[in-house]
C-alpha cells in the first residue's frame, strides 16, 4: 500500500483525534500537526514512519519464533485484539492485567497448569467421583481461569515483546516490561507518556476504528514475519534431507571418515584410554548447552544433573524447577532444548550440536 493511501486510511478512521489540549502530556509534542477547537490533531505522516518501522521490528521478532504479548483491557478495544491477534497465534491479555505477570511468571505459569490439571480431571474421570458442590467450586476455578489467562496457555516463556493499546490504563504492564527489559510497542494517545515506550506510535487510542485499523496493519506485519519463519524452516528441512542422502556425500568428507577409522584401529591402548577419559571430563562441561551459563550449570550439578547423559534424561519441566527454586532470575531461561542438545552432547555427536545452535541462534530452530 502506497504511503498516500495509509494515510488516507488512517484519517477516515480517526487516527488523527487526540485528547483535549488541557490534558495533553508535552513530551507528545514532536508527534503534535496543530491544535483545532481545543483538540490536538496527531501528525499522520509521523504516524505512518513510526508504524513502518513498529511493523518491521515486529516482523522480524516473529520470523525468531519469539511471542508477542498484546494488551488491551479497555471495553473498545477487547473484541477487536482478540479477533485480530488469535488469527496469528499470539497470546493476549483482554480482560485484567495479573499483577506480576511478567516479573512473577513461575506463579502465573502455575495458574496455567492448574487449568489444564483440571482439563484432565474431566477426561479420566476424577471430576464426576467429586460431590456436586466441589464440582460446582472446580467448574467456577476453571472458567476464572481461562477468562483471565486462556489466551497466555500456550506462553511457555516471557514474551519477546509486548504491544500496548492506551499505556496509561496499562501503565503497570509497561512497568513490569521496563524491569525485565523487553521491548514495548505502543498506540500512544496524545494525553500519555511516549518516554518509556520502544516503538511509539502516535494513535488515537480510544476510538474502536483507529484501534482496528491499526491493528490490522500490525497483525499482517506479525503474519509476514511467521510466514518467513515456515520458509526458512522448509528449506532447512530440505537441505538436511539432501545432505542425509547417501549420493549427495562428498568424497571430501568420505576421505575424512575413512582416515578417522584408520587412527581409531592403529591408536595405541593407552592413547585411546587417554581419549576417553578427555572425552568424560569434557561430558561433565555443560555450559557448552546453548542456553547455560556457570549459575544454571551450578544449580543443576547441585540437583544431580551432572553429565550430558543425566540432563538428556531430565525433564525440561523439571529443569525449570530447579532453576527457579535455585534463583527467580533464572526463571526465564527455557531449557526445552536442553535434553535434546544433550543428547548429542552425550553421544559425541558435536559437530551435529554446533549445527543445531548455529541454526538456533539464527532463529531457524
């Protein structure tokens, strides 16, 4: 879409209205056209470059595989978010921010898993041996819960980003973002703060066809980032399946193999002790798992996990405990990858491990 035509897009929803000017915030004044019968007029040229560039920080922190966590409690803007975000996958808040969301996620992640304890209890049977009262208390425990946190169940981590609509009835979840660093994007109305906010767009934040035409432009941006990310994968997927190929092997790496097996055969019997017990000492090193650092490797030796072959074995589940319960700052460390880099830790398989946290690095895991 050409940038004449957003703007005309933005001005026939309303995009432009700001407050009154009385209560205005001056730090707004950069984004600030002029002022029209004691109203501010937002500059939509400036709305349509912060946007643009909103978008594309926004794209590529889906194409990482990272979620985007959206917040917007106020009556205008709860249906359009949650249509609009549930298309791309992403968690959303609609109803009351959880104090602690972010900054308490360990607790909230607990909330989650009650819910889902009693998603179980209804399957096996355990709800129906119940008495009608207790049913009755488990049933209202369960929709409090998937109304305040149904849309963040699949939210395994703390989110790569959070997008805001109206930061001032939202100024919790901005504190709570700014302590633990993570990037804000924002629908900034004349009468707030833009300072604490990344990515400032200059909105009318409370007309319901400004929030939606805004939000439309940043859900298609998060759409284009995902659609990338399922490329890169295809293609990483179809180039490992050509190197699988027996064919495909180059007789440079057959050479290699070959002369490997060689040295292996003719290696002394006291060489080839000294190369396993090289090979023990370095299984024990695992903080060369991406993802741990000499804290989290200490709490988990602490806890028993003292070689590749024992944290291969470990639920990341029970990881996250351990961390956790050894220091809340590591509470956001996700080691869903850890028993499988492991794995090939344990099996020798490094040049196989230092591929994966290549790609994972790259953001193509």
């Amino acid at each position: 879409m050409a940038k004449k035509a957003e703007v005309k897009e933005l001005l026939e929803a309303g995009v432009h209205f700001g407050h009154l000017t009385r209560k205005w915030n001056p730090n707004m004044a950069p984004y600030i056209y002029m002022e029209r019968n004691g109203i501010h007029v937002i500059n939509l040229y400036k709305t349509v470059a912060k946007l643009e560039e909103a978008n594309e920080a926004l794209s590529k922190i889906a194409a990482s595989g990272r979620k985007i966590l959206f917040v917007a409690t106020k009556k205008q803007a709860k249906d359009i978010v949650a249509e609009k975000v549930s298309n791309v996958n992403m968690p959303y808040i609609t109803e009351r921010w959880p104090g602690g969301m972010l900054t308490n996620f360990v607790t909230i992640r607990k909330a989650v898993k009650k819910m889902a304890s009693i998603d179980r209890m209804k399957k096996d049977g355990t709800f129906n041996t119940l008495s009608k009262k207790e049913r009755l208390q488990v049933d209202r425990l369960r929709a409090k819960l998937e109304k305040n946190l149904g849309s963040i169940s699949d939210m395994t981590r703390l989110p790569g980003a959070l997008f805001i609509v109206d930061t001032m009835r939202e100024h919790i979840a901005v504190k709570e973002a700014q302590k633990l660093n993570i990037p804000i994007f924002a629908m900034v109305d004349t009468n707030s703060d833009p300072r604490p906010i990344n990515y400032v767009i200059p909105s009318n934040d409370d007309a319901s066809k400004s929030i939606n035409v805004i939000l439309t432009e940043v859900t298609n941006a998060i759409a284009a980032g995902l659609e990338e990310r399922k490329s890169e994968k295809q293609s990483v997927k179809e180039g490992a399946s050509d190197e699988t190929t027996p064919q495909d092997k180059s007789p440079k790496v057959e050479k290699k193999a070959e002369k490997e097996t060689v040295v292996a055969t003719k290696a002394p019997e006291k060489e080839k002790k000294e190369v396993k017990k090289a090979a023990k000492e370095d299984s024990d090193n695992l903080t060369k798992i991406e993802g741990i650092g000499p804290k989290a490797a200490e709490a988990l030796i602490k806890a028993g996990i003292d070689s590749y072959a024992t944290l291969a074995e470990t639920d990341a589940e029970k990881i996250k405990e351990i961390l956790t319960e050894a220091s809340s700052r590591m509470a956001h460390l996700d080691p869903g990858s850890w028993p499988k880099q492991a794995e090939m830790a344990a099996e020798g398989n490094w040049d196989e491990l230092k591929a994966w946290q290549d790609k994972a690095k790259g953001g193509v895991e």
